[in-house]
C-alpha cells in the first residue's frame, strides 16, 4: 500500500497562485486519509461507482467496462464485459422472492442502447436487452414494488429479469435525465425544464403488468433540471442549470419554498441578495444535491451551499470551494461533507457554528428617511432579537486529498473502510485511515509471530 505524503496547494494545475480558494497545509490532523491504494484497470474516464454491499462496489465509464471491488483490500473481484459503448447509468438492485434467497444485482445501460442486469456474486450477465430506440440516461430501482425504472426518451417500467412491463410515449427529444422515487408509487421525472409527475399502478387484470400515468407537470424552474433529490417521505428537491434550488412537497407536489443566486446568498436573513448578470452558466449550475432531512447540501458552480430546510435559507457556504466545478457532494454521519471537482481534488469540510457578535442597533434617521418612524420600532427589536437567536454556521476545510491528476467524477464513503474515489485519470483511489491501517498490519504481524512462536514450541 502506498503512503500518502500530505501537502498544500494544487501546483499541476497552475493555478495555486492565482486562485482564490481556501489552501490547507500540511498538518491536516483532523484528516485521517493518509494512505491511498490505487486502483487500474480503466482505460477511459470512470464517471461512476455504485455501492454493492459494506466492502463491494462497481465502478464504470467511457471504456463500456464495469469492475467489482473489494473496498477493503482493492481485489479486484470481476471485469464484466458486454457493452460496446460507454456506460451511462448504472444502479444495483437487491432482490429475493418467495423461493430465492438476496441476489445482489447491478443494472448498468450504455450508449449502445442496451441495457444488462449483471450477478455480482458470479460476475455473469443474467439478461440483456437490445431493443431501446434511446440511450438510457438514467435508472431508478423501485425496491418495495421489486420492479426498476430506466429514462430515455420515454419512461420504462422493467422487472429484473428484463421484461418490459409498460412505458410512456416519447416525452421530448432531450428526454428523461434525472429520476427520483416518490409516496404513493409515484416517480418525478426530470425533462428538461419540465418536473413530470407519473404514478405506478398494477393491472386489474391480475396479471403482472403494470401501468404508469403521468399525472402532474411542473413548470416553475427557468431552465433545465440538473439534480434530484429526495429528502424523506415528504420532501423533495431540485436544482437548475441558472442556480434555481426548489423545494417540493413529496405528496401534492407542491412549490414549498426556493432559492436561487446562490453565488449572493448571505447567511445573514436581514441581507438581500443582490442580482448578478454577469453568471455565467457553468458558475451558477447545481450540479449535485444531496441531504441529511434536516439540511440540503448543494454543489453550485465551484462552491457548496447549505440550505437549512427548516429556516427556508442557506446557512453556510464557500463560494470557491474548489478551483473548478464541483461535481459530487456527500454528508457524512458527522458533521463533515467531502467535495469533488474538476480541479482533480477530493476536500473535507466540518459544518462549525460561529460565534455571532451583538447586532449593531440600526440608525433610526434611515427608518425616518423613508416614512417608517416609530411604528416599526417594535419590528425591528424582534427583527434583531431574531438575528441574534438565529445561529450562523460556516464550512472550514480540515482535509485536502490529492491523488487525482484529472477531474474526480464523484466517490463513494465506506465509512472506516475509507473513501473510494473515481476519475477522467483513469483511477480509481482507495483512500485509507493511516491509523487504523497501522494498527491492522501490527495486529496481523503479531498474530503471525504469535503463531510462529507456538509451531516452534511444539517443534
């Protein structure tokens, strides 16, 4: 295993002068990633892994290849071949049923317009279809219903052998690029601008088929929909290629509360923000979300937002976070989120409470000025008594991975296993806890010598 040597600065990128982000030194004491394994086998960009179960996961790209690891050891278990293009979805899906014990599954579909359900257990194609009019862009298992969604052109209904249950008709030429699961059997459906709302429901004929409906479009985002994310049972949200961030209700589909122009986004509620023009898309767009119920966590241009659900505002952020877009974001169980980017760095943030100074009492003559007087005197005491009880969170960064010499499509966290990163390289990494692998290699060591010791006895 290789040892990860720390350091501050991205100087292959050249932009280590230049840039505003924040830059970490060398004592990052609160990273623990201080081995790395790297992982070949790739011969094009890997932009996906997908987790199996607690030390297995599948990774896959341009090459059309998928590989299963082992995240504790980096074995490589299986190189599943039967794409001809890249891969440009891929899902796994647990199943089991009456008579069969838990299979564990992958779906992966390829812009050669076939999709193939894989065994992760033997490594052997299960079924394979070639009969799409498009390349799938998106899947979506529906585990309590046993069935799986693809989004393309239209939607597809599918079991996991492979059988068509039932599909839309051809919705746009831009098609389905996003999906996330909702109450009620019903699935949001990103179609460029467009939120479309269909429902699942069995046939009453008592066979296995199945119907899906659309039953609500949604048009209040400006531009098309980049991210989806469900929070829980009863929340949902969106992100936009112009910065919009949505929040839906989960059960009547309705607009709960929204945000946008992120980039002027203060974490103080008395601030408006103030409209840029000058944006220009590739700064503004969301690329991920993801969520701990309580908070969304957003990667916005080069920056990452926290948007308290609860306060309706964003609470925390570092508008420059990276060198470059970040294009994956993750919460982990502790108060720490990891971000990647184009720049090739994987960093670690902590969410902080700030200590808030004692707001400043306003000038009474800029009230007088414009006609508010004394009526508002009593609005603005409980205005500030609500700055004051209303705490300000910021993101500090205490971990700066660097491994990758290209952009880093997004990883996967397996908690003391370590983190599992992908990237344009080619690579995968296999970030470790240097501790933790220390003390494992003594433990093993002394058991060998241990073991030793007490064949010599005997002998």
């Amino acid at each position: 295993m290789l040892r990860w040597l720390i350091g501050g600065g991205r100087e292959p990128q050249g932009l280590a002068e230049k840039s505003s982000v924040q830059t970490i030194g060398e004592e990052q004491i609160q990273n623990p990633y201080t081995e790395l394994l790297v992982l070949k086998g790739h011969q094009d960009i890997v932009r996906f892994l997908v987790q199996i179960d607690d030390c297995r996961f599948a990774s896959a790209g341009d090459d059309g290849i998928i590989f299963l690891w082992n995240a504790q050891t980096g074995e490589k278990l299986y190189e599943l071949h039967g794409h001809t293009h890249k891969i440009t979805a891929i899902a796994p899906f647990s199943s089991s049923d009456g008579t069969e014990e838990k299979t564990d599954l992958i779906i992966t579909a390829s812009a050669d317009r076939t999709v193939i359900v894989w065994d992760c257990t033997s490594g052997r194609q299960v079924q394979k279809v070639s009969c799409l009019h498009s390349t799938v862009k998106c899947l979506t298992v529906l585990q309590r219903l046993n069935v799986w969604l693809s989004g393309g052109s239209d939607l597809c209904v599918w079991n996991r052998k492979l059988d068509l249950l039932c599909k839309t008709s051809h919705l746009t030429d831009a098609g389905v690029s996003a999906l996330v699961e909702l109450p009620k059997n019903c699935v949001a459906a990103a179609v460029g601008k467009e939120l479309i709302i269909f429902r699942l429901s069995a046939s009453n004929n008592g066979s296995e088929g199945w119907n899906v409906l659309e039953v609500k479009r949604l048009v209040d985002h400006q531009d098309n929909i980049s991210s989806l994310v469900s929070v829980n049972d009863l929340t949902f949200v969106t992100g936009s290629h112009i910065g919009e961030l949505i929040v839906w209700d989960a059960l009547d589909w309705t607009k709960q509360a929204s945000e946008c122009n992120f980039w002027d986004s203060s974490v103080h509620p008395d601030v408006q923000p103030e409209i840029k023009l000058s944006q220009s898309p590739n700064e503004t767009s969301v690329q991920h979300l993801t969520s701990d119920e309580e908070c969304v966590f957003a990667a916005v241009g080069k920056g990452i937002y926290v948007y308290n659900l609860q306060m309706k505002r964003v609470i925390a952020c570092q508008r420059t976070a990276h060198d470059s877009s970040v294009l994956h974001i993750e919460k982990l169980p502790n108060r720490q989120l990891i971000s990647c980017s184009e720049d090739g760095s994987v960093r670690i943030w902590e969410l902080r409470e700030k200590q808030q100074l004692p707001a400043e009492p306003v000038p009474t003559g800029f009230f007088n000025m414009w006609g508010f007087g004394r009526a508002n005197k009593q609005a603005n005491q409980a205005a500030k008594k609500m700055q004051e009880n209303t705490p300000v969170y910021f993101l500090e960064l205490v971990g700066d991975l660097i491994g990758h010499s290209s952009a880093v499509q997004m990883f996967l966290y397996f908690g003391e296993l370590g983190l599992a990163t992908c990237s344009a390289d080619h690579l995968i990494i296999l970030w470790k806890d240097g501790e933790r692998e220390s003390s494992l290699r003594s433990l093993a060591l002394f058991k060998k010598l241990a073991q030793n010791g007490h064949l010599q006895l005997k002998l």
